[in-house]
C-alpha cells in the first residue's frame, strides 16, 4: 500500500486515524524525528488538547521549521484539529505561544452565555464559495454531511479575507458564531474537525487528500442543504462485564442491578445482551454518533496492559469511525504485577487502545469532596486535572450518578433542593440530589450541584448525567435533574437512564437543553434501532446527523 508520514507527538487518540488511513487503502509510517518530516512525501499533523501544550511540544521536538519547509516545498499536508490550529499566528487560549503564522489570523474562545463549551458533536463544514470550480467537491466535502468536532477555541470566519490570499474555506455555525471548519490552498489542507471520527464523510475525506484529488468532478458537490449546524447527538452505551461463565457481555441494569430478576429462566445470573465489539458495530451502522463502554467488571487478577477492555477497545476502532468512550476504572492504581499505576497512565493507555475520551465516576466525587474540604483549591493531582492537563478537557468525561432524596420543606437539608412535578411517596414537596459512588452502592453529602461544578473547576469537558431513580425504568428521562444540572454548568450535558422509545429522546431535547442523549437497554433488547430514535427525531423537526453509504 502507498505510504502516508504520521508526526505523532503523544497527542491523544492516533490509533483510529491510522485505522481511517489502512480503511481508505494507505499504510502509516511514523516521524519519530524532525529529519524523518525531511523524507515525508504526504504528512499528516493530528492533534487534540492545548493550542500551547502542542505548539510546545513540536518546538521542543525541533519538529517547526520542517514542517513549514515540508508545506513550502509544495508536499501534501494535513493538519487536523490542532494540527489545523498550529497553521495560525495563534491563540486565546495560549497567547504567549506563536503559531506557524502560515495563515495570519487568531483563534479566539467561543462565547458560552447561549452555548455549551467545549464545541463538541456533528457540525456541518459547507464551502462558502467555488468559483471556477463550480459543483466539484472540494476534498469530497459535501454540504449535507456532517462532520465530528471537538474544541473550545476556533478561527472566525472573516468573508473574503482569506479568500483574497487563495485559500477555500469550508465553515461551520455554532450558535451565533461562524467559524472556518476545513480550509486548503495548493498543497495544504486542513480541517477543525475529526476526518477519522466523521464516518463516511470523513473517510472520503481522507482518501482524497491521499489520492491528491482537491477539485473532483466525479463526485459532484451537493448545495447547501437544510439544517446546518450542531445535530442532537444520540449515544449507544454498553456496560461490559464478565458474565457466570466468566466471558465478557454487554449487559443492563435496573437501578444498576444486572442480574436478572426472580421468576424469569435466567434468574439471579448477569445478563448477557450480545458480545461488546459486534454490538458497537452494530450501533454504528444503525447511526450512533457515539458509542460508550462502561466497564462494570474489575479485572483485579489482570495487569493493567492485559485488560480485555484494551482488546475490545482496539477491535472496535477498527471498524467503528465514530468516537469512542470507556469508563471504569480509570483513577491511580496498582496493577497485578505491583505497579503504581497513575490516572494519567491509565488514560493513556486506553487513548493509545482507540478510545477518545475517558469517563471518570467514584473518583470524580472523592476528587469534589476533596475540592470543597479545600476551600475549592485545586490540588492538580486529581485525575481530572492531570488527564485534561494532558489531553485536554474534551477528553475528560464525567458520569454522575444522582438520586433522589425526598424532604418535606426547603429548610430540612443545606443541599439545593428542587420543588418537583410530583411529591415523594410520603408527600414531601421538595427534593435534592444526591451524588453516589461504586455504582449507587455508596452514598454521599453531595449533591449534584456541588459535584458539576467542582469537576468543571478541575476541568472535566463533558458531563455524563445518569439518574438511579430512572435507570432500567424505560420511563424517560429525568428533565427536572437535567434542568438543574444546565442551569449550573457550561459544559456539554449527556441525558442517561430512563429512554425507552424514540419519544424519549425527542421529549428530552425538546424539554430540556441537553447536548446529547445515551440509550441501552432499548437498543440491546432490540424493541427500537438508534434509526428509529434518529427517524422519530426528524420527524419531530430536530436536526440529527443522517447516515450516509460506506465507501
């Protein structure tokens, strides 16, 4: 197979982008030196997390002047995320730190008084103009194909600025703001977005740059389309554990009991749903924009580099170009073998595995409590900070695990308390949510409030909101706990526990301004496919990410 040159600097998840780049028939070879960019013919820079961290990083690697004599001597490049970050003069969120100044122009931090940020989902990347080239696409980039983002800060678009300097420019709205989503000229091409996370369209995005077609009449452009912008994201998650035989399941709780129940053929043994790489596999297809693994085993006689979840992990972004979760497990430990084993070496091994992001739980709350004994100073030992520190706060989310706590006045408990639709089944009026660990087996002093707002501090990007007093009920969401938790973040909000059918996730979206809803047991007992969650929902007019043909 041709090969395409890789500068990997430690920068989060290359595993699917070397995956995409096998998919569309290319093989990788890696610049582990600033000599071997010198030999690069086609170079790919990725990138995820601090504009500063990896403009650092590539100083320190020596790695600057040859990337910028690879993009002058006229070689294909492609800068992605960061990559397409370090093109600029620079940034916000770095202003010390200078950019290739290839193209002269700042990144600037999105506003958050009307929006969640990070920028995190499916977002369109539409050509503002073509010119002479008339329909051809331009790298493949269609108008109605949505593409996978994940940042904070963005180039704003100015109209015909860059443009008088010859460059195409492909941009995205957020909100109120738009921004440059994928930009080219001659050799050079670039895009905010995720290529090997965008599925399809990513995919034929990738090929063309390879196969070095800018302009392509063969695959003619389709025109602006209805429904730009940010799509409502729906999640598949899988809880994975070893079953009575001891192989790994997916598997779902009630109120996060996984066994089945007494009077049923199998009861009192683990649910077995499906085996965990097929599964994801098959979510994919059906349209989910993102898939989940929650590791509910604890592989305690397993060194940390032998975990099965390393395996499924690897497996799934072979074939499955959408991002991909793992939660469970992931604080400080010691290994079978007896080795202290960081939070970060723990992430970094499941990034270096194929996942994208990490979700944090039990360790999330003993971090907040800690946070609050503090006088909410941050120790920047916490797995939160040193992940995000590393990989940036995308990368980091958090899952919650709430339940309800029923008074009978405001004034019964120094916890935030909510006047909820109906009243607790002795009559109290109000309510407070309170934060759980170990799967809801522990109970703590914190209430939900409290928690969201000390691990945004610490710098969690995401926040996994589940709800034990709905899991496993296929009775909807909890909006009133998603309101709550809305109202006192600007991080991005995932719905969990309650869906079960399509008209959930349309109440959900609708009610509430949740950025992303998750479904299991629905999906794996089969009674609905995440195409009929998607259908439902376009149907009700909300704007979804469609799925488009394999290559």
């Amino acid at each position: 197979m041709p090969v395409v040159h890789l500068l990997d600097y430690v920068a989060g998840n290359v595993r699917s982008l070397v995956n995409a780049v096998e998919k569309v028939g290319y093989t990788i070879e890696w610049v582990r030196t600033p000599e071997d960019v010198e030999k690069a013919h086609s170079l790919i820079l990725p990138g995820v997390g601090h504009f500063g961290h990896c403009l650092s990083q590539f100083a320190e690697g020596r790695y600057l002047n040859p990337i910028r004599k690879h993009i002058e001597a006229g070689k294909p490049f492609l800068g992605i995320c960061v990559g397409l970050q370090a093109l600029f003069a620079g940034s916000e969120e770095s202003p010390a730190t200078a950019g290739l100044s290839i193209i002269p122009q700042r990144l600037s931090r999105f506003n958050d008084i009307n929006k969640s940020v990070p920028h995190i989902g499916w977002n369109s990347a539409v050509l503002v103009r073509t010119g002479q080239n008339g329909d051809q696409s331009f790298f493949g980039l269609q108008d109605q194909s949505k593409y996978y983002y994940v940042h904070s800060y963005a180039v704003p678009y100015r109209p015909d600025y860059l443009e008088a300097e010859g460059w195409t420019v492909a941009t995205a709205k957020y909100g109120d703001e738009e921004f440059i989503g994928a930009i080219g000229r001659r050799n050079v091409l670039a895009t905010q977005f995720h290529p090997e996370k965008s599925g399809t369209p990513g995919l034929r995005l990738l090929k063309a740059f390879l196969d070095g077609r800018q302009w392509d009449s063969s695959m003619p452009r389709t025109l602006h389309s209805l429904g730009q912008g940010l799509t409502r994201r729906v999640i598949a998650c899988l809880d994975v554990r070893t079953n009575d035989d001891g192989d790994l399941v997916v598997t779902k709780g009630d109120q996060y009991d996984v066994r089945a129940k007494a009077g049923t053929a199998a009861q009192g043994l683990v649910r077995n749903l499906g085996k965990p790489v097929d599964m994801a596999r098959k979510y994919y297809d059906q349209g989910a924009d993102e898939i989940t693994f929650l590791n509910i085993t604890s592989f305690r006689n397993c060194p940390l580099v032998d975990l099965p979840m390393l395996e499924i992990l690897r497996r799934t972004a072979e074939t499955v170009f959408v991002p991909l979760t793992i939660g469970g497990g992931i604080r400080e430990t010691v290994d079978a073998t007896g080795s202290n084993i960081s939070a970060l070496q723990v992430a970094t091994i499941y990034f270096k595995s194929g996942a994208d992001k990490v979700s944090i739980g039990s360790d999330a709350v003993l971090a907040a409590m800690e946070y609050y004994r503090n006088d909410k100073r941050l120790s920047g030992r916490t797995a939160i900070e040193t992940i995000s520190a590393a990989y940036g706060i995308q990368a980091v989310v958090v899952s919650v695990d709430p339940k309800r706590v029923y008074v009978r006045s405001n004034s019964d408990t120094i916890h935030r308390v909510i006047k909820p639709s109906q009243v607790g089944p002795s009559g109290e009026e109000y309510c407070w949510y309170q934060c759980t660990m170990k799967g809801g087996r522990e109970s703590t002093d914190l209430d939900v409030q409290q928690l969201v707002e000390a691990v945004e501090a610490m710098g969690a990007g995401e926040i996994l909101l589940n709800c034990i007093d709905k899991d496993g009920s296929n009775t909807g969401f909890d909006l009133e706990l998603i309101r709550e938790v809305k109202r006192c973040t600007k991080v991005p909000v995932i719905a969990s526990s309650g869906a079960g059918k399509p008209a959930h996730f349309t109440e959900v979206f609708q009610q509430t301004s949740s950025d992303a809803a998750l479904g299991a047991g629905m999906f794996h007992r089969g009674e609905y496919t995440v195409k009929d969650v998607k259908d439902h929902l376009l149907k009700d007019g909300l704007l979804i990410r469609q799925v488009e043909e394999a290559l």
